[in-house]
C-alpha cells in the first residue's frame, strides 16, 4: 500500500515583526505534512513557503495534492520518489512543498531503522557548527532590545541592504562585540556594495552574504575580487547544478531546503560545493522545530549554521534539535526525533 498524506496549515508567529531588505511580517503559515505506513508509523515534514520563491501555504497544499499519487510504497526508495516529484511539478516555485514530502520520507525510513538520520547517514554531531542568530531590520531602540534577548547566541546574522546600513552597524557593535555576519538579501548595487565593504571589515563582519541582486553574478565576483570579505550566496543559488556558475562568482553557498526541495538535493550541494572548494552553510526560513531539525540534520556536514528560524518563533509547536547557546544537538530518537511539544 502507497503511504497516505495528511497535511495540515500551521500558523506561527514571530515573537517581533522579522523584516529583510524586502519586506517583513509576523505571521507565518507553514504546513505540516505527514506520512502513515500501513502499520501506523508516521514520517513528519514541514514546508515552509516563501512569495519570493513563488510559493504560499496554499500553493504547498495545492502542489501536495498533485503528488499524493506518487508517494511510494517504500519510504526507502527515497531517490525514485523525489526524481518523480521533480517531474510532475515546476521545481522552481515547489521547493518547499517537495523538501516537506523528502524531509518526512527520510523520517519514515530512519524510523523503520531505528537509527536518527545523522546516525543513518554516518555523521559525527558533535561536528556542527555552532548557529547564528539574526537580528532583522528594525529601529536602534528595538534592536538593541534583541541583541539583549540574543545574549545566548555567540554568533549574530545581521540585515542590511537598506539606506541606513551604517547606522544598523554602529547600533550592533556599539551593543555586543560578538562575531557578525551580515546578510543584504540583493538589497545593495555594485557601488554600495564596494563602499560597504571597507567599514563591514572596520565593524568586524566575518562574511557578507547576498551583496547584490541574484542575478547579477558579474557584480558579486567584482565584490569578492575587492578580497575584502568573503562572499556567500544565498538567493543566488537554489540547487547543485547552480554551483559551477556560483563557484566563479563567491566564495560560499547557503543551502537551504525550502529552495533545494529535498534533503537528497542538500547533500548532493554540499558535495558540489566541496568540490568547488566553496565554503557551505545551512540556513532556514522562518519554521517550526520540525523544519529546523531536518535542516539541523546536514550540519555536521558544513562550516557555518543559520537554523534560529524556531528561535525567533512564539508558539513552535515541536521539539527536536536544539540551538541553546547557539550550540545545535541533534536528537537521539530515531527519525528526525521531532515531537510535539
Ligand atoms: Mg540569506
């Protein structure tokens, strides 16, 4: 018998209004989905949907329903389903509804092992990097206050690509002196950029990811050429076969699963990207514990975390790996080894 699919909308809401370069809300619907074998195991995934990769709660939903039929009988045969996926839907705008379906296979299959996927895929996790937290756009009088609620954090991700860029800078450091990263979402020209660049590294910015728009990849090697700072990509690389383009261009790749579609996608990223010799990291939307920990799974693989999307939430509704102290562990329960609260 082929696995039945349950899917159903969960509302989360972020405990301050998370604003990037493009916009921001405190309200987010992501959807849980789950798997049932016929002897009642169940395999869970989220989809967490953005509008700027074309996909809403309601289009996960919808996209669901068109691969309901093509689940497997076998959560093993996890390579075969996800290629089928991919060809019955537009991968460019179904990434997240695809990465839930992969994320809960890979959970049904690790469960029936009896092995947490880490342990499943031969990882040591005591190899995960410790995890940034990000402080979104926001006045100097309420950033201040999060960089005090983000005192557990050693690491904070920064937003910028605004017309006060320095102004957020000096409000940071002149708050914290903890390693920064900053991340421009495309919010910045070639100009900007290169202006930007002198004081990021006079405020102690390790990394800056997403200078300019994604397709304008000409730039971003102009910006890494500056050598000032490395240079990560995020929105401009979605999947493996972005990578050779990318490698010319910057230094880095964020992966993270609502864009590659499937935990089998991330790997076979990271792999290319180690290739290329590029430095990888894992981020995350804003999600629930559930998504956080299928992400939190290919850390042990990668040299920098972004996974505070459960953190900056105010009603996770899950349990599973954990951030405290920026420090990820991951579970010991088989599967994802993700309840509910
Ligand atoms: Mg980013």
């Amino acid at each position: 018998m082929p696995l039945s699919l349950a899917a159903e909308v969960i509302r989360l809401r972020t405990r301050h209004p998370f604003v990037i370069a493009r916009g921001g809300s405190s309200d987010y619907r992501v959807v849980w989905v789950r798997l049932t074998d016929d002897e009642g195991r169940e395999g869970w995934g989220e989809a967490d949907p953005s509008a700027y990769y074309g996909e809403t709660a309601d289009t996960v939903l919808a996209t669901l329903e068109r691969l309901r039929t093509l689940l497997p009988a076998d959560p093993f045969q996890l390579e075969t389903a996800e290629s089928a996926f991919r060809g019955r839907v537009d991968p460019a705008r179904t990434g997240a509804a695809r990465a839930a379906l992969s994320v809960a296979l890979h959970d049904l299959a690790a469960k029936r092992a009896g092995l947490p996927l880490w342990r499943l895929w031969g990882l040591d996790r005591a190899r995960a990097p410790r995890s940034s937290f990000t402080i979104g756009l926001d006045s100097p009088e309420v950033m201040r206050r999060k960089i005090a609620e983000a005192e557990p954090y050693p690491i904070l991700k920064i937003k910028l690509g605004t017309d006060r860029d320095e102004e957020i800078l000096r409000t940071v450091r002149d708050a914290t002196d903890k390693p920064l990263r900053v991340d421009a979402n495309g919010g910045w020209t070639r100009e900007r950029a290169l202006a930007m660049l002198p004081r990021l590294r006079e405020f102690g910015v390790e990394f800056v990811e997403q200078p300019l728009p994604p397709a304008d990849l000409e730039g971003i090697a102009a910006v890494r050429r500056a050598g000032v700072l490395p240079v990560v990509v995020d929105e401009s690389c979605i999947v493996a076969a972005d990578i050779p383009r990318v490698a010319a261009a910057a230094d880095g790749i964020n992966i993270k699963l609502a864009k590659c579609g499937s935990l089998r996608e991330a790997l076979r990223m990271i792999a290319t990207a180690r290739a290329f010799g590029m430095l990888v990291m894992v981020g995350c939307m804003i999600e629930s514990s559930l998504g956080i920990t299928a992400a939190a799974h290919l850390t042990p693989l990668v040299d920098a975390a972004d996974l505070d999307g459960a953190a900056l939430t105010a009603n996770d509704p899950f349990v599973g790996a954990t951030i405290d102290g920026g420090q990820i562990c991951l579970p010991d329960e088989p599967g994802l080894g993700v309840r509910r609260r």
